[in-house]
C-alpha cells in the first residue's frame, strides 16, 4: 500500500472489511494509513474523527483534518484539546459528541461549540457526556436556534432550573430527546415546571427516560407526552422524586391524549395502574410495549388485555408477571414477531392449541418451568409448540435471573434432549441465534450434531454443553466453528 496503485476489485472488497472490522478511531494509527493512501479510501478513513490529548499532542494533526475537512461526518472531542482543534468547521459534520467527563470546559470553548453547531447545516445529531456537571447556557441556546439539529442525547447533565427555557426551547425543533441519569433542578411540584415552557415540542417523536433520572417527576413525564403531537415512542421511568411528591392522577389528564404513540417502554414501574393510565392515553394502537420492575396482578392485567391485541413486540422479561398471563398473551396476541418474558409452566401451555403468533414470532425469550410430572412428557408438549414457530430467528431459554415468578423453590428446566422430543424443532429452518445457558439445560455431543445437521442458518449458539468422556471439549468447540459465522469457544462453556 505503499503505492496509489490498487486493484480496481480488490480495493471495495478491502474498505468495507475494513469498515466492519476496524473501529473508525483507529484507522489513522493504522500503519496503512499514510499520506499515499488511495483516494477511494478517504471517505472512509476521515468521517469519524476523534480528538483527545490525555497522552500528549492529538494524533489527527490539525493540517490533516483542514485537508480532508469535507470527509468529516462525525466529530468527537474528549479530555482537553488544545483551542485551535475546537475551531474546526465541516460543512458535512452529521454528528457531534463531547465528552466532559475529567475536564471543565471554559465558557469560550462552548462558544467555538455553538459555533460549530450554527456553522453546520447538515447536523443532525448531537451527544454529550457529562460527569453531573452543568453545560453552558450558550449550547442550548446554539441548538435552539439550528433548524437542522433532530437528536439530543445527554448523558449525566445537570440542567439549572435558570437554564430551563434555553433547555426546553432547544427541544422545540427535536425529532428526538434522551436524557439518561441528568439532574433538572427543579422547584416546583406537580405540574408546575412547565407553566414557562414553550407550549408544546411539535416536532418531538421520541422521548427516552432512563439512569438515575431526578427533577422529573411521573406526571411532568406524562405532560410532556401530552406536549407531543406527533410523539411516537417513549420511555418512561418512575423516579425517586415522583414516587415521594406524586401518584398518577387520571383526572388532571381529563380530555387529553397522546395522539400517535405505538411504542411505550416504562421502568421501575410501581404498581399495574401506572401502565393503565398510558395506555388509555394512546389513541393509536400500540405496537411496542417494555414494562419492567413491577407486581403484576392478575385483575390488572385482565384489565389490560384488551389492549394487547395488536402488539408486536413486548417485552416483560424484567417484569414479575404471572406464569397464566404470559401463556395467556402467546394466545391471545396474533400479530407478536418479538416476546419476551420471564418464567412460564409448561402446564400452563394448553396440550394441542397453537399460539395465535405463530405464523409471525421471530424472537422468543422465554424460560419454560417443568414442575410436577413426567419431564419428558412435559418437553414434548412445549416442543410441539415451539416447532410451530417456523419463521423463528431468535430462541433464548436461558434463566433470566432477574426476573421472578409466582412461584418459589426450584424449577425443573426444559430438557434440551432429543428424546426428550427436541427433534421436533427440525421445523425451525430460519433459526438464527439459540441461547439456552448453563442452567440444566445440558446438550450433549449427540445434540450438538442434530444442531449442526437441522438448524442450517444458524449463526450465534450460546450455552453450556454436557462433558462427555467420548468425545473431547476440543471436538465439541470444532463441531461448529466451521458452521457458526459469529462463535467464540468461550460459548461453548463447560
């Protein structure tokens, strides 16, 4: 490569391996990196920059950057840089992230960073981790006034309730906010903190609560989802601070929606009314539901149902929901293609009834319970329902550890045995990833090659393998290393 001369084939065969297996970063201390690199290679080299000067001077000299200055489509800046790099102005920068972490920085350097934001008409995304600090008043007001920034994502930021207008006015032109673990001083109670505020977000489609999230209450949440017009997708946290000062009140929501939301992630949710309440709110059909951290009861949950007709994907893998009701879902939700749960008995999967999903699952997590009976029996009952799911990409039986059921004590986990009626999920001929862990769901090198043999598109398989004294861990490993095209030998665990 030390030549601009290249193999015309060769040469788009080598930028896309090297754009999948090379991070961005490290392409320019690359030793191919040079300055005969191939100009077919720049575009690729130079659109993500990343300037630091923990060890000494930056590695991406600034004549560099100033000469492939049109390449530029995303721009870090982490620990402290010296002034000339933050002047820098790519009139194809797409997306900014800053990381202000073990440095403060000074009020002019937030000036070069508006600079860089009003100078940027293609911007469209920009991210900023912070360490519980507070940010200039000057970068909200920089990205209020950009017409082409549409992401906002802040990590641990603190915003001063003198900051708040600049804040919430900057959401105005947002297509999408995430704010995970920030700190919004906030004085008020109840609905109060957004009296100030712009009137409404109405270009705001996506919402993202997450970490250790104070300021924000449950009901200020619930507002600004009212706020949002157009607001499609939201995840919602209970904090700290709204389980102390407030409970969900439908009545102070009386007459108001949310028009267009079909995704709706809540977590550390505290009791089933909570979901109720955003569910009666949407007015379009839900497609995406994650609930996470809260006691299901069995009336709430017949109170829901009929609102989880036309979902697609839920997940309550992280949610204590009743072994019934999870059965209940995988017959009643005909248009599911992602389910994820907790524990379910295997006599709670009714003999010779299929799934209304069938015709559509695509990923299941899932942790089958055998309990009382004949275990074997019991497989083949849960195995003929699984051999149902021919469009199956993703199969997790592992013990989600996290998740609780309604029952305590052990549990008698699906035996992975092809006499134990395993075979019958030779209908599975989309199978993509399989993971079934360490937790008694021991394979042996038998069904290891029934795997090979059936399941021809498999690419990830992810659990614990019985030791068998005719055959060698070795053996094993090399049974699929050749067949999976993402495979570690960690995978296959003893």
């Amino acid at each position: 490569m030390s030549s601009t001369k290249t193999h015309p084939l060769l040469l788009p065969e080598l930028v896309s391996f090297l754009s999948y297996n090379v991070e961005p970063e490290d392409l320019h201390s690359c030793s191919l990196v040079c300055k005969t690199w191939h100009t077919e290679f720049n575009p690729l080299v130079w659109s993500t920059i990343v300037i630091y000067n923990q060890y000494g001077p930056p590695r991406v000299l600034i004549q560099d950057i100033a000469a492939h200055i049109y390449h530029i489509r995303k721009l870090v800046y982490t620990e402290s840089v010296p002034p000339e790099y933050m002047s820098i102005r790519c009139p194809n920068l797409e997306t900014l992230k800053i990381i202000d972490k073990d440095w403060t920085m000074s009020e002019s350097s937030w000036l070069n960073v508006g600079g860089i934001i009003r100078e940027s008409p293609k911007l469209i995304a920009i991210r900023i981790l912070a360490n519980n600090r507070e940010l200039s008043e000057k970068l909200w007001d920089a990205i209020g006034g950009s017409m082409s920034v549409k992401v906002l994502q802040l990590d641990k930021v603190n915003i001063p309730f003198a900051h708040s207008w600049s804040f919430w006015r900057a959401c105005t032109n947002l297509e999408k906010l995430e704010m995970d673990g920030c700190k919004v001083i906030n004085p008020w109670t109840s609905l109060d903190y957004f009296k100030p505020l712009p009137a409404s977000f109405p270009t705001l489609q996506e919402i993202k609560f997450s970490g250790d999230l104070r300021g924000i209450g449950s009901l200020q949440q619930l507002q600004l989802a009212v706020m949002c017009p157009k607001l499609q997708s939201l995840c919602w946290i209970a904090t700290q601070f709204s389980r102390e000062e407030e409970q969900l009140e439908p009545e102070q929501f009386a007459g108001k929606s949310i028009m267009n939301l079909d995704s709706l992630e809540m977590r550390e949710v505290g009791q089933y009314k909570d979901v109720e309440y955003f569910l009666t709110r949407s007015e379009k059909a839900l497609k995406k539901l994650v609930v996470s951290g809260s006691t299901y009861g069995f009336p709430g949950f017949k109170n829901l149902e009929r609102h989880f007709s036309t979902l697609q994907e839920l997940d309550f893998k992280n949610f204590h929901l009743r072994s019934k009701a999870i059965a209940t879902l995988l017959y009643s939700c005909p248009f599911l293609t992602i389910f994820k749960a907790g524990t379910v008995r295997a006599s709670d999967i009714r003999r010779g009834e299929t799934w209304a999903c069938a015709d559509r699952l695509s990923t299941l997590l899932i942790f089958f319970d055998l309990e009382e009976g004949n275990p074997e029996v019991t497989s083949r009952r849960v195995f003929a329902c699984l051999a149902k799911l021919t469009l199956l990409q993703e199969l997790d039986l592992n013990k989600n550890r996290k998740a609780t059921h309604e029952f305590g004590g052990d549990v008698e986990p699906l035996r992975l045995q092809l006499d134990s009626g395993m075979d019958q999920l030779s209908t599975l001929k989309c199978l993509k990833r399989f993971y079934f862990g360490d937790y008694g769901h021991k394979m042996s090198m038998k069904e290891g090659k029934w795997i090979k043999n059936n399941w021809k598109m498999l690419e990830i398989i992810h659990g614990r393998f019985n030791s068998d004294p005719h055959h060698s861990d070795r053996q094993l490993t090399n049974l699929f290393n050749k067949e999976i095209k993402r495979f570690s030998r960690r995978q296959l665990r003893d």
